[in-house]
C-alpha cells in the first residue's frame, strides 16, 4: 500500500520484557520485518526514542534542556543498534542525527535522507528534533512531512489507540479510527499532542498499532494489521 513511511519506534519498545537496555530477540525480529518491508520495494525511515536507556523526566531537578540532550543521546545508542542489525542483514542503512556527531552518524540533511531512501537504504533519525522540550513523536511527525511520507507508523506495546489505559482499566475502549482534532481535544496520551497537531497540518495520517503482533510492520504494509487510525 505505500511507497514511503516513517516508522517510530520507542525506547521502551526495544527494551523488550526486561524495560532497560536492548533485546536483541526483539531488534532481531523487528529487522526481519523491515527487511521484508523493503523487498516488497517499501521505503523506510526509522525515528527511534531513547526511554530504555533515559527518560527526560528521571532528571529530577536536573535542568530540562541537559536532561533532553541526555536523552537525545541515548536515541544514537538505539539508532547504531538498529543499524548494525540491519547491516548484518545485508541492508544498506544510515544514520542521520539531529545534533552534530559526525564520527559516528551523519547530520540530518532532508535532502540526502530522500537520495538514501530512493537508493533503496533504511534511513534511521536520532537525536530528535534536536530541541529540547520537544518529543521524539513530535521528531517523527516533522520528518514524515518533510520526506513525504505516505503515513506515519505508530509502534506501540499495545494493539492501538484506547480511551484510557488498557493495562489500567479492563473496560478501555478501542478506537478503530479518531480524528486529529478528537485525539487532541479527548487529551488522549497514546502520542504527544504537538506531533498530532504537525501531522493534521500536513495532512500526515498515522496509524498506531502493536508491534508484539506477528510480521506486523509487513502488515501494515500490505493493509492488512488491525490497529488504529489518526486522520
């Protein structure tokens, strides 16, 4: 169904079970996915987070903007991850940071990440936008308008979008589709508000659903995973 999409992936998400560090049981499968994503001819940019390894606000009375440049580092430590992964699949792949840290990734240039992806390379962003204050999901959002991304892919640990916490609440209900303005407006917490408003802008859709489902992304991909749209 698409040619091009930006996928995000969070932190937490390449944590598997343990919710710290990588697992590389995970990341395996998930590269698998992606590697069969891209033999169907689809295009793929990769925005992770870095909440397996720190989160802004464990920073507690640390200034905002250091605790955000340590969590914008910590997404180039998942990036590199992803990338060696992939490179030992045979996947051509770059990493594109949001700060400057030449020596190990290149700096973020819109139109060098379309030349990869048009090559046929898995491009992966780190660092976010490179602003503190700012979320990686709002990071995602900004890349998907500016590479022309046919959707934005929503990674998460459940199966969608509720009207609460699933994992709290029992009688969570699944939206099956919810317009930006009612995602915003309902204060639903499944994606920063800011990245919504971005992608209504632009007219991005985005589709949230569970990365634990079987070949998922390829899924998705082909139009058939169950999840949740925002549009």
């Amino acid at each position: 169904m698409y040619k091009r999409i930006v996928l995000k992936i969070s932190g937490e998400a390449l944590a598997g079970k343990s919710g710290f560090g990588l697992d590389g049981e995970f990341i395996e499968n998930v590269v698998g996915q992606l590697v069969r994503a891209r033999e169907m001819g689809v295009q793929a940019a990769i925005v992770v987070g870095g909440g397996n390894f720190w989160r802004g606000r464990q920073g507690t009375g640390m200034d905002r903007t250091t605790a955000d440049h340590m969590g914008m580092l910590a997404t180039v430590m998942n990036a590199l991850a992803l990338q060696d992964a992939l490179e030992q699949k045979g996947v051509p792949t770059r990493v594109q940071t949001a700060l400057t840290i030449t020596r190990v990734a290149e700096p973020y240039i819109r139109r060098k990440a379309i030349s990869h992806l048009e090559k046929g390379r898995v491009v992966i962003f780190a660092c976010g936008t490179g602003n503190p204050f700012f979320s990686t999901d709002t990071a995602a959002a900004l890349r998907a308008a500016e590479l022309n991304a046919e959707v934005l892919l929503l990674a998460k640990n459940v199966d969608g979008i509720y009207d609460s916490d699933p994992k709290l609440n029992p009688s969570a209900q699944k939206y099956d589709e919810i317009s930006y303005i009612d995602f915003i407006n309902k204060g639903l917490k499944a994606m920063d508000t800011t990245a919504v408003t971005i992608c209504m802008e632009n007219k991005t859709p985005i589709f949230a659903f569970g990365l634990d489902s079987r070949d998922a992304i390829v899924r998705v991909c082909l139009g058939e995973q169950e999840g949740t749209w925002i549009r």
